[in-house]
C-alpha cells in the first residue's frame, strides 16, 4: 500500500491496521481488503488514535469518495480500543444516521484476526441480537441519533463525536452545542457534509468551513475532480478528467451533469446551490486566482501606479487593506493586510507605512458608519490622494460590477490561495442590495471592488459634496 509522505509512526501504524483489519465489497458483491486512497490516508491522519494533536475536522466532500466507510472504521477502531464508551453520530433523520452504522456492522461482521506483534487486535466481535445501536463486548456502543434530537447528544460523554451531513440539519446549532459539550472532557468533532449554501449567518456548516482556522478545525475538500478542471457545461468523458477515487463511474457522473448541472456542482464538486446566485462565479474565480502569494511587491516599473482599497469590517472590528498595481491596463494584486481588533490609529500607521512603501495613487476607503474615523485620519495622514466612499446601493452595484467585468476581460488578477476563492465567491447578489453587509466575510470583497474603482468626478450624496469614486 502508497503511503502518503511525512507520516509519524503512529500514524502509519494506523493506516496499515485499518488496511489489515478491515474488508468491504465492490459494487459485484466481491469481498477485498479496504486500503485507503491517499486522499482517505490524510484524513486518517487526523484521528485521535493516532495524532496527539487530534484537531477537530470538517469535510467538505462530494458524494461517493467513501467517507462514510471511513469513518465507520475509524469509529469501529476507537470503540475497540477504549473500553466502554458511548460514540454518538448524528445525520438529518435517524434513517440517514443508521447508514453509518450499517457500515460499522458491516465492517466490524467482515474484520480479519490479527495476531501479530504490532497489532492486538483479534476479529472484532459485536452483540448481534441489537439492530438499533453497534454493541461490542467490551462495553463500547456506536449510537446513531436524529439531527432532530439534539437533547439525546447533551447528557453523553464521549471521545468522538460525528456529525454527518451537518449542512442538511434543521437543528445545526444545537446539535454543534449540544455536540461541544459531550467531548468537553477532551475529544474529537468530525463534521462531514456536502454543502448547502453559503449563508454563514444561518448555516453552521458554511460558516465553520470558511472560519475553519479560527474555529480550530482542520479543514479538508474532498470534489470528485479539482475544480479548476471542469467545464460543467461540457461533457466530462471529453474533459480527459480522473476522478479522485477510481471506483467512481464517469458514466454515472455524466449522466449527473446532463440532468442538473447545479445540483452536479453541489454533490460532487463541493460547491453550495446558491452558486447560481453567487455574484462571481467559481469558474470566474478560478480563472482570476492565479498569482503566487509568495509574490509581492511591485511588478514592473516604479512608474506602474498602485491602488489601494480599505474596508473597515462590521464584524470583529476587522478591516481590510488590498493593493493593486495597473500594468498595461490589468490590475494584479500585490499585497493584502488583514487585521483584528486594532485601535483606529494603529490601522492608520500601518495604511501610511504601506504608502510609504507603494507610494499609492488612490487610496479608496469605505467612510459609511464606522469607516468615517478611519477615512479623516487617513486623510490627514496622507493627504489628498485618499478618497471617501459612502456605500449605497448604486455604489455597490457599480464597484462590483466594474471588477466582475475586469475579472471577465483579463484585467484583473488575485493570489492564488484558498482563503480569497472562498470569500469572493461568498458574496451572493442580495448583499450589493443591502448598504450594510451582513455578512461578514465581504470585507476583502469589497476591498478589492474599492482598489479598481474607476475614477469619475465628484457628487452629490445627502446633501454633501465627497471625493468619490464610483
């Protein structure tokens, strides 16, 4: 069996016994040995039998990658080697959670005996008389719950916990509360779905995924094909496309894509429904995504201008800094400043460092509410070369529309890098609609649309005469 690189011992200890112990049949009914694909190896990686670190997990997948076999024999794994805990899973209905432990019975039913040195374990053994629950002999149960059953999870206390297709719960919150609270005493939360949209105010699952760092969860994207490699609008068997795991049926895929493309999107490339009202679409994203992030500085000639954007968060006091430079009429970003919690002042010091560093041509700051300090120090720091924006719904819709179609033309380029494709294809149409954002990763968003605004004269807004560009 390949082993993926950079393994610890325990890991790759792991990795085989799961291999050895485990079989599963193909689509024939034939029985073989369950060896994980790499892609599979580094999410085992993570479980808590084998990293110290055990960080918690979310899977954003695509159907039929076998996470749900894995995790099954992960948990079967766990469950034999504590002795008597209770493993809780939950999915949208307890019909769906019972899938799981279908799996777990039907890999615990076909486990090999091992009796070797390395490995303890013997052909593992569960109380057959029980359906409803997974019941081994030494006490430990795997124990499926409805997603609508949240009080169920509160009073347990265990070492994992999973959450399966945690996008599809009507009860999100509370299960994730209630879910936190049964391994408070130290453990493991793997949640694993295919998206459903990209609403993080009322979407749990999407908005653990794009703050994952923040969360501390470990994130992991498994689409059937790199995204970047498929024109969905073609047909895959001429797309010289491989999928990721090789039990998958390109036929079958095809098939998926001719009867919905959307809905071919969402459960196989990881993408949430709402794309269709996405206001930069994926493949845009791709398209515009490429510079090395490594790469900063200026490109060309001091004589290339740079322009800078800045978008004070209404969230966590956030504000974001994006720098562009215009060479022949295309504009490439050169750098990005993120920051949390700092005192207006220290964001005006680090704005007039970067001046000093880029010598800016424009600097747009977003002067609506809380913007309005940032934009009058900034003005006396560096002069008339900063301009105000006050946002409305004419604005937005104007910025944004110039960068898309910068974007769509070739003139506008971003690094490359996961965090930025997640946040500007987050940004749905309504939000242009509202003059304040609701949502809160819209900050770099908007500070890009603020870099690449196109010049035009002042006007007019509530009465006051502002330097703006729209």
């Amino acid at each position: 069996m390949e082993l993926i690189p950079n393994l610890t011992q325990k890991q790759k200890a792991f990795i085989e016994l799961f291999s050895a112990l485990f079989n599963i049949r193909d689509a024939h009914g034939n029985q073989k040995p369950f060896v994980p694909e790499l892609f599979q190896q580094e999410f085992l990686a993570d479980s808590i039998l084998c990293n110290p670190n055990y960080p918690n997990r979310i899977v954003n997948k695509g159907r039929g990658v076998g996470l749900t076999a894995l995790v099954a024999g992960e948990l079967v794994i766990a469950a034999t080697a504590m002795k008597k805990i209770k493993i809780p899973i939950t999915s949208i209905s307890a019909k769906t959670a019972n899938v799981l432990v279908d799996w777990c019975i039907e890999l615990t039913d076909s486990s090999n005996d091992l009796s070797t040195d390395t490995h303890k374990y013997t052909r593992i053994k569960r109380d057959e008389r029980i359906s409803s629950i997974v019941k081994f002999t030494n006490g430990s149960q795997i124990i499926p719950i409805s997603g609508g059953s949240p009080e169920s999870i509160r009073s347990l206390r265990a070492p994992i916990l999973v959450l399966d297709e945690f996008a599809f719960n009507e009860y999100q919150r509370e299960i994730l509360t209630a879910g936190e609270r049964c391994v408070s005493e130290g453990g493991q939360i793997t949640i694993i779905s295919t998206p459903r949209t990209t609403d993080v105010i009322n979407d749990e699952f999407w908005r653990i995924w794009i703050k994952a760092d923040d969360l501390q969860y470990k994130r992991y994207e498994f689409p059937i094909f790199p995204r970047d490699k498929v024109d969905v609008n073609r047909s895959l068997l001429e797309q010289n496309l491989t999928p990721i795991a090789p039990w998958i049926d390109m036929e079958t895929l095809e098939r998926d894509r001719r009867r919905d493309a959307l809905m071919f999107s969402r459960e196989n490339l990881c993408l949430p429904m709402d794309e269709s009202v996405a206001f930069l679409a994926w493949q845009l994203i791709v398209q515009s995504c490429i510079l090395p992030y490594t790469r900063k500085g200026i490109l060309n000639t001091e004589n290339d201008p740079i322009f800078c954007g800045v978008d004070v968060g209404r969230e966590q006091d956030l504000t974001v800094i994006e720098v562009f430079q215009k060479n022949d009429n295309v504009y490439n970003q050169i750098d990005e400043i993120i920051m949390k919690g700092r005192p207006i002042p220290d964001q005006v010091k680090r704005i007039g460092k970067l001046h000093e560093q880029y010598n800016f041509e424009v600097v747009n700051v977003d002067k609506t509410g809380i913007g309005l300090g940032l934009y009058d120090y900034c003005r006396k720091e560096i002069g008339g070369r900063v301009k105000g924006i006050h946002f409305n719904r004419d604005i937005k819709t104007n910025i944004a529309t110039n960068m898309r179609n910068l974007m769509q033309d070739g003139k506008m380029y971003f690094f490359k890098y996961d965090d930025i494709m997640d946040d500007l294809h987050s940004v749905p149409y309504d939000t242009l609609d509202a003059p304040r954002d609701k949502n809160g990763h819209a900050d770099r968003f908007w500070a890009c649309c603020l870099a690449v605004m196109k010049p035009k004269s002042r006007i007019i807004n509530a009465g006051n005469m502002l330097d703006s560009f729209i």
